[in-house]
C-alpha cells in the first residue's frame, strides 16, 4: 500500500496493492487496523456507491453540522477528485486540492470531516464506492459551487453535467458568512 500525504493537512491518496493472476486480481482495499495512524475515524457507518457517465460532476458537497470524513475507491474508470478545505481554523481554510484517481490502480482518497468534496468522470463511465464517518443528514447537506471563481478550481472538464442541486452551489464566500463562525462544528 502506498500512502500520499496532501498539501492539505489530513488528506491521503492511497494506492492499495494489487496482486494479479491467471483468474484475475485481488486486493484488500481497507483493514481498520492498518489506517489509523492517517488519522481515519474508528468506524464507518454508511458505504455509498457512486456509478456516473463522462462529463458528470459531482459536488462539491459537505455536512455541517454532523461533518463526514470519507474514505472513497474508485473501482472503474477515471475522476478527477476535489477536496476543499472549510475547517475554519486550519491554515488552509478555504485552499483546495485536485488529484486525477483510477479504477485501474484502485486509487483511494481519505477525506477528514470538514471538507467540501466532489469530482468529475474523465472516463467513459466510473464507478465509486465510499465509506462515511457519519450518517447523511439532509437537514445538514450544504453545496459550494463547483465553479466559485474566489476557489479558482481548475477542473479539467467543460460544460459539465450537473444536478439541480450542484447547479445552485453557494459561493464560499456566502458559505463563509453563514456557516463558518468561530462556533461551529467543522
């Protein structure tokens, strides 16, 4: 297993090991005992799966309060994955990271609670599954806009294929004012 820290404090890309055969491959994608030193929760409570087309994008989404860390595989195809900081005491707040993830390698990210999230399908089709800290709360579901320009993400997509909902993303500027004062729970 190789294990990538971030610029961002707290987030990992992992690459887990791969051992391919005449009938195929195996590898072990998550062992509670072998992660904590990254700083992962004790348990996971919910596994999602995640099955979109090119162009799709997805996020950027966060809870708060109730924040989620998440631990997310990519088990086909391609994404390019999202992370942004909003734990308002952190020295980067606000600051964000991309990194292009494969189904190939089974490229995984570890994202702690406190972070907005999203990407988009560089591949003909992606499938994705994720393990959640804390149970989704839709009363606590929040959208940054996936194109705030005070973000400056660079995605490498145009013209994306969007819900209704990643359409009526809140600027971080908004979101700042609203949501991260001195008491809240990120």
């Amino acid at each position: 297993m190789i294990i990538s820290p971030a610029r961002l404090d707290g987030v990992f890309r992992i690459t887990p090991q791969i051992w391919p055969d005449d009938r195929g491959q195996f590898s072990e994608t998550y062992r509670s005992d072998s992660l904590p030193s990254l700083g992962m929760p004790d348990a996971f409570v919910q596994d999602n799966v995640s099955h979109s087309k090119r162009g799709v994008l997805r996020g950027l989404h966060f809870q708060n309060p109730k924040a989620q860390a998440k631990f997310l595989t990519v088990l086909s195809g391609e994404i390019y994955d999202v992370v942004v900081d909003l734990r308002p005491h952190s020295v980067t707040f606000g600051q964000w990271e991309g990194f292009p993830l494969n189904g190939e390698a089974l490229h995984q990210i570890f994202v702690p609670a406190g972070f907005a999230h999203g990407f988009c399908v560089l591949s003909k089709e992606t499938l994705i599954s994720y393990k959640c800290a804390e149970f989704y709360d839709p009363r606590c579901q929040h959208t940054l806009a996936w194109d705030d320009p005070q973000l400056g993400i660079k995605w490498p997509i145009e013209n994306p294929i969007l819900s209704s909902k990643d359409r009526r993303g809140a600027l971080f500027s908004e979101l700042k004012a609203q949501l991260f004062s001195s008491d809240t729970s990120l």
